[in-house]
C-alpha cells in the first residue's frame, strides 16, 4: 500500500496521497483511510477523476449511502444525478445555473451558513464525499471547523453548561434564519424538528465534540432567546479561525468529512457560472439521543 496522509491544518485536515479512487480498495486501503478520518476529520484527495459510480462505490466503503429524501425541495423530477448522489451545484437539471428567484436555489444558499450535513435527520450523517466536477471561477471556497477542538477550549462552567443539554433540528431552523418561512404542510412535516446532543462523543476516538449547526434552533427546556444566544455564542467559539480550513477547490478534487466532529460551510461565489460539485452521504448508524414519542 502507497497511500500516506500529510496533516496540512494545525488542528486538523489530513492530505492523501498514494491512492486511486476510481478502482476497488484493498482492505489495507479502507483501513487507513478510516484511521486517518478518526483522526484527521477532513481529508483531501487530489486528482481523483471519478464517475458518479465510483464516487458511490468509494462511499459504500464507510457505510451505506443516505436516503437524500427528507433534505431538500427539489421535486424528483427536476433532480439533474442519479439517486445516491446529493446535488449541490448551482444546476439545473437543463445544466444551466438557477434563476435569481428559483426557489430550490434560495433553500441552497443556506448550504453559506455553518452546519453538519443531516443534523436534522434522526440518524445524522457519518461522512460526507464532495467531488468537485466544474469549479467556479470566483469564490466557492468550502471551510471546516473542528468541533472537537471547539469543545475542548471551552471553559469548565461551559463545558457542564452544554454537558446534557440536547438541541431541535430543523432545516426550517436554518432557512428561516434566512428569511424563508413559507412552507407547504408536506414539507412541514418532511421538515419536523428532531433532537441531538449538543455535545457528543466519537465512537473511536472517544474524543467529545460541540454537535452544532444552523439547523439547531432550540434547546429543550431552555427559552428560545436564550437558546438563540447560547448557540450563536458556541458557534462563534468553535468556528475561530484557528479551529477553520479554509478548501479551495480544485476540479477534481474529493473531500470527505465527517459530520460528527466538523462543521462546513460554502461561500459565496459567482451564480452565474457553473459549480458543480457532488456530494454523497455515509448514512450514520444511531440517534445521538432519544426522540419525543409522536402519537
Ligand atoms: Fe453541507
């Protein structure tokens, strides 16, 4: 085996070399690759040029993919890939940019706000896989921030502050954050709130990270105010810029994270050129918490 990982973050983010992502791994192979996002987080793959096949064929290695319904708006029949794959271009499936008013578009841009992908899922997501297809010519940068890193500098009355408390998802949380309130009953109730830990524990590593997105907004038992408040102070914490990579992309490039101890978020770019980028999703394998019986 020839790969290696070089950490190119001081906290974290690791560079993998040696490995070719378009053919079947060895056992060897999946091994490190494992090990080195236990302990990296984020790790960046260069020149990997892959088909939406082998990008999920890769995927399945680490789990089995999520079932992307529940996390989006766009109608089955404007989906521009396959399912299987998460789309998170600026495209339509005619292969032209968005309108300014699409609809789909403005519920994408919150894709700019920090988050973990699928925190509003029951079962949130293990990793996520981004290839980048066309970059944009201006911006699209994507960052991460180490949850784990962002937990362990918090002071003590903190700390026992956010020990147990347990945080609402939604992804009505995080778009309404940015104005868009009106939803269809079916989307309400494909969008209904569910509960996290704010604070969780990584199944090897056994490191503690803040479980924080812009899909939490509400704490159980807390006013809203104040929860509001205590999540925005959190997530200026964690996301200092010496807990943040900074990815610019590259065509080809594949980065994969893991949801449980990072947050991300894209930047703004020039819409009116393609970025095609595509995404899948390691499906986790339990709730971080218990969720409220539904009658
Ligand atoms: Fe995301």
């Amino acid at each position: 085996m020839s790969l290696s990982i070089r950490q190119i973050h001081p906290v974290f983010v690791g560079e993998v070399a040696g490995i070719d992502l378009s053919k079947p791994l060895a056992p060897d192979e999946v091994s490190a690759v494992e090990a080195g996002m236990d302990r990296y987080a984020v790790l960046v793959f260069h020149d990997q040029k892959i088909t939406d096949e082998q990008q999920m064929a890769f995927s399945r290695h680490f789990g089995n993919l999520e079932d992307a319904r529940g996390g989006n708006i766009t109608k089955p029949e404007d989906k521009r890939l396959q399912v299987g794959m998460n789309d998170v271009s600026n495209l339509g499936r005619d292969g032209q940019p968005l309108s300014r008013e699409s609809r789909v578009r403005l519920f994408n841009l919150g894709n700019m706000l920090w988050h973990s992908d699928s925190s509003f899922r029951t079962i949130p997501a293990k990793y996520s896989l981004l290839s980048a297809r066309v970059v944009n010519p201006v911006g699209g940068n994507t960052e991460f921030a180490d949850m784990r890193a962002g937990y362990d500098t918090l002071d003590p009355a903190t700390k026992a502050l956010v020990e147990d408390l347990v945080c609402e998802h939604s992804l009505m949380y995080s778009r309404g954050s940015l104005g868009m309130l009106d939803y269809s009953d079916e989307e309400r109730a494909m969008f209904r709130p569910v509960r996290q830990r704010l604070v969780r524990t990584h199944p090897v590593s056994g490191r503690k990270s803040l479980y924080l997105s812009s899909h939490a907004g509400a704490i159980v038992g807390m006013p809203t105010p104040e929860a509001r408040i205590l999540l925005r102070d959190l997530n200026e914490h964690a996301t200092r810029p010496e807990f943040v990579y900074v990815h610019t992309w590259r065509p080809w490039d594949l980065v994969v994270w893991d949801n449980r101890q990072v947050m991300h978020r894209v930047r703004r770019y020039d819409e009116g050129q393609p970025r095609d980028m595509r995404r899948t999703t390691v499906a986790g394998d339990a709730p971080t918490t218990a969720q409220v019986p539904t009658a």
